[in-house]
C-alpha cells in the first residue's frame, strides 16, 4: 500500500466526514480500487501523427508574461516543453491550431463577475484579454507561424464552443487531439471533455498544461486519465508521435 494511496483514502474520509467504523462492508476496498483507477491509464489508442493536431490552449500574454494581468506562472514556466513539443509537430506535419481566449464588451458572459482582472480598464478592473489586444495575443515565444490557425474569438472555457474548431478539424481528418496550454482545470479540461464528447480521442499533456492551483492540476489530469484521455508527459507525446505509439 503506497502512501499516495493511503493519503486518498484518508481524504474520502475526512470530506465525506466518516469514520472507519461508518462504512460499508466492502467499501474501503472500493474507494482503494478507485484510487488505482484515477491513478493508471485506463483509456488505450495507438496515436498516430498522421491523424494528429495539437491545440495549444490560450497561451497568451495577459497568461504567460511575468506578472501580467492573468499570470499563471507555471504557464511561463512550460514554455520551453511547449516550444520543444510545438516545433517537434511542426517538424513531423502534425498540424498546430492555437486557441485564444477573448472578452469582448457585446459579449463577455459573466466574466466580469468572476474577476476583477478582465474587467474592462473604464470599470476599474485590470482589462485583461481584451478582444483586439495585445495581451490577448499569442505569447510571442511560441507565436504562430504563417499558415497556422488561430482561434481568435473563444469567448468561454471550451475552445469548441462558439468557435470553427469542429469544422477545421474534420476538414483536416484528425481523429486525435493533442492538448497543451493553461488552464489545466478550465480550459484546457473543457476543451478535452468537449472533445471525447465529439468522439476525438484524446491526448492530454500533463507537463504542458497548467494551473496555479496544484490540487486542482492533479484532479483534472486524474478525472481525464480516468474516463477521458490519454495523459501523457511531452517527451511521451513526441516519442509517441514519432514511433505511432
């Protein structure tokens, strides 16, 4: 039994405030099990680069420059992975499609009750991601290159919604997703979820994705692995890309 294990069933627990003695028989073996299940690949297809695209997820300035407005500083961290893992599609003709999430004023949902930091500059919030700005726009260091689309209006979480991402990647035959961008437990999740409900399969990187809430990084990464995705570190994302694996 590994202390990660042990440290789960702990947790069940302590959130669902039981005791030992308030189980069911058989019901610490089931929440155990579950733990081997949140915690090991359970969904298998072989990834080929030929039906591949990687979507790289709002990696823009307002996210990833130092102390910008929306700063997710693992964001700025990954970027030298992402670039490695960017460079490498590019180099095996697998297609790079970026996502940018944008506030517009005739269309900004409720965001602006969430966070002060993307409410327009007028209103006294920080502006950030604004449609049209500069911060909205992809982080220079991975910027795309001439040919390369870039999902410019995705007003909410899901890169899908609202947005031709569908249509762009049925015109391109892809079958599999390739996911890597911030924020893991947000975009990035919804962008994944929405995709295994499109009947993409999906791939979903582990260290090119990112929070700056740690715990929520791990649940999302283990909800995926569960039932959704294939999660995978960038170095076995290439491998897998350059051995069909």
């Amino acid at each position: 039994m590994s202390e990660d294990e042990e440290s789960f069933f702990k947790q069940y627990l302590r959130v669902y405030n039981l005791k030992t003695e308030d189980l069911y028989p058989g019901e610490e073996e089931n929440i155990r099990l579950a733990w081997k299940y949140y915690n090991t690949d359970t969904i298998t297809f072989k990834i080929k680069k030929e039906e591949c695209i990687l979507t790289v997820v709002d990696l823009q300035n307002d996210f990833v420059e130092l102390n910008s407005v929306g700063w997710i500083p693992m964001a700025t961290r990954q970027i030298p992975k992402i670039k490695k893992l960017i460079e490498k599609c590019r180099e095996l003709k697998v297609p790079v499609i970026y996502t940018t999430h944008t506030i517009a004023p005739d269309c900004a949902h409720l965001f602006y009750k969430f966070w002060d930091w993307i409410k327009p500059k007028e209103l006294g919030g920080g502006g950030g991601i604004v449609e049209g700005s500069r911060g909205a726009d992809v982080f220079s260091e991975i910027y795309p290159k001439l040919g390369e689309r870039v999902i410019r209006t995705k007003h909410t979480f899901n890169s899908f919604e609202g947005t031709d991402l569908d249509y762009v990647l049925r015109d391109l035959r892809v079958k599999t997703v390739i996911i890597c961008g911030t924020v893991t437990n947000v975009c990035c999740e919804s962008t994944a979820r929405d995709a295994f409900f499109k009947h993409y399969q999906v791939v979903f990187g582990s260290d090119v994705s990112s929070s700056n809430n740690p715990d929520a990084h791990v649940t999302t990464l283990q909800t995926l692995r569960r039932g959704f995705a294939r999660v995978m570190a960038s170095d076995e994302i290439i491998n897998a890309l350059e051995k069909g694996e």
